[in-house]
C-alpha cells in the first residue's frame, strides 16, 4: 500500500505565470528529489492552460481546470485526490525556504491539529522582506490545512463570491477546527498587488468588491461562533477606499449595519481598525 504523504503544496496557477515562476517550482521538485523528501511532500498544480502543463517536471501532480472554476469550486471537486495529511496553497510568485522545510515536516508528521498557522517573510515592493508571525488570521498565505478537515467542512465552499477567495476559504475551513501556531518561516509571501491597479474602478467592479466583502461578513455573521475566538475579520479593510467611501466615519457606519454581531468587543474592534488600524487602500 502507498504510504501518504505528510504535505502537499498546492499551485494555483494562471496563463500569467512567467518563466521565473516555473523555473522556481521546477527547481523545488527537484530539491525534494534530491533531498529524498519527494516521499514525504508533493507538489500539486491547479491550472486552467494545457499549454503550459508541458513546461512543468513530469513527476508534479497537474489537475487540469478544464472548466475554468474559482478555486472555491476547484477545491470542492478536488479535495479527495489530495494525497497527503496536510496541503498548503500557495502562489507561484511566492517561496519556500527549502532550509525549514524538514523542520515543517517534522511538525506535521507529530502533530493532528486543523490548521497550522506559521511565520513568515512578506515580499515588499521596494525588495524588502519583513518576518512575520501572526495569530489566526484564517488567511491562506500563513495557514496549512489538514486534509481530512478540509473535507469535512468543503460544503461551506459552495459559493459565489468571486473576489477574497483565499480569506473566504481560510474561514470555510476554519469552522470548529483545531488550531496551532508555529514559528517556522518556510515562506516568502509575494505581497505585491499586480492584478489590482491604482486608480478608479468602474461601477461593475465596485458592486462586485462590495457584493463579495458582503458574503464574507455575512458568511462571519452565521459562524462567528463556530470560529476560534481570537480570529478577527480584517477583511473589512478591503473597501476602506476611496472608490467606495469618502470618510472613515461613513465606512463605519455601514460597517456596523452589514456586522450582526452585537458584542461589545465586536464593536469596539471595528471601530479601532477602522479608524486606527488600517491605511487608507488605493486599489
């Protein structure tokens, strides 16, 4: 019987991927091969382009999108062919620290909690790379999911929102689960925005932002509960923009009539983020 893996990382990929990006997933399958971890850790790739299939190592698992699905759906039709106890989804613009990677796996292979939050490096703009090690953001970019989990809680995927899908998930697969953090910053997380441009957006796009930041309030309205305590929802920092609101107050206000939630703590957070805590955006 085939023994199953401990992690899999999963590639969400698009016609944009540069030469640079699948050189660097290349090169990490090798380095697995070489350094006798492709027994132990797998590399999978969700694409919607056969022509680029051809360009990747032979031995990376690739499940075509032949439908072109959001990954929401992609993972609800999908979750049962990860092989492995774990799975983290990750960019092709980001990357893996390969010196902490046995580390991560010796983690993995001793622990059974659902998700595992880890630090990180965030890629800036300028070059810079800032450590990081939050708490329970329920963001993909420092979050690994265990498998069986994942599975369990994939009727919460069933969704429209077209936008913030990688916060939408991490809070689907979030529900009345176990949690643990860990400092092993085996990522260099890209956060440079390039599918976003600076500058007005048209009246299609703003109702679409609007709507999806909607689904994830309303999606945190019903689970809240079912949440750990200590996550708190920092997407509402997606429409404090110009394109939407003139002032801070005004967003506030609206804020507090989309948030259910009428615990005093609840409402004293938005109002520090709101007017404290988050930069003004400029998508």
């Amino acid at each position: 019987m085939k023994n199953k893996k401990i992690l899999s990382f999963i590639y969400t990929i698009d016609e944009k991927i540069n030469l640079e990006e699948i050189t660097r997933i290349n090169f990490f399958q090798k380095y697995l091969e070489d350094n006798s971890l492709d027994n132990l850790v797998q590399i999978i790739i969700y694409i919607n382009n056969y022509k680029i299939t051809k360009a990747f190592n032979k031995k990376i698992t690739i499940l075509e999108n032949e439908k072109n699905l959001k990954k929401t759906d992609f993972l609800y039709e999908n979750l049962e062919k990860i092989d492995s106890k774990y799975f983290k989804l990750i960019k092709a613009k980001d990357k893996i620290i390969f010196n902490w990677l046995k580390n991560l796996i010796y983690e993995l292979t001793n622990t059974n909690v659902d998700l595992i939050q880890h630090s990180f490096y965030k890629k800036y703009k300028s070059g810079e790379q800032k450590y990081n090690n939050k708490k329970l953001n329920l963001l993909t970019h420092n979050t690994i999911f265990k498998t069986k989990k994942a599975i369990k809680n994939k009727k919460y995927l069933l969704t429209n929102i077209k936008h913030f899908e990688f916060q939408y998930i991490g809070m689907a697969f979030g529900i009345d689960s176990s949690w643990k953090n860990i400092n092993i910053p085996y990522l260099i997380y890209n956060n440079i925005l390039e599918k976003i441009k600076k500058g007005k957006i048209n009246q299609k796009q703003k109702e679409e932002y609007w709507n999806d930041l909607v689904i994830l309030l309303d999606f945190y309205n019903k689970y809240s509960n079912n949440i750990d305590k200590t996550f708190k929802p920092n997407f509402i920092k997606y429409a404090l923009n110009k394109n939407f609101f003139n002032t801070r107050r005004q967003y506030f206000k609206q804020i507090k009539k989309e948030i259910k939630i009428k615990k005093l703590k609840t409402k004293i957070w938005i109002f520090y983020m709101i007017f404290f805590k988050f930069k003004w955006l400029t998508f």
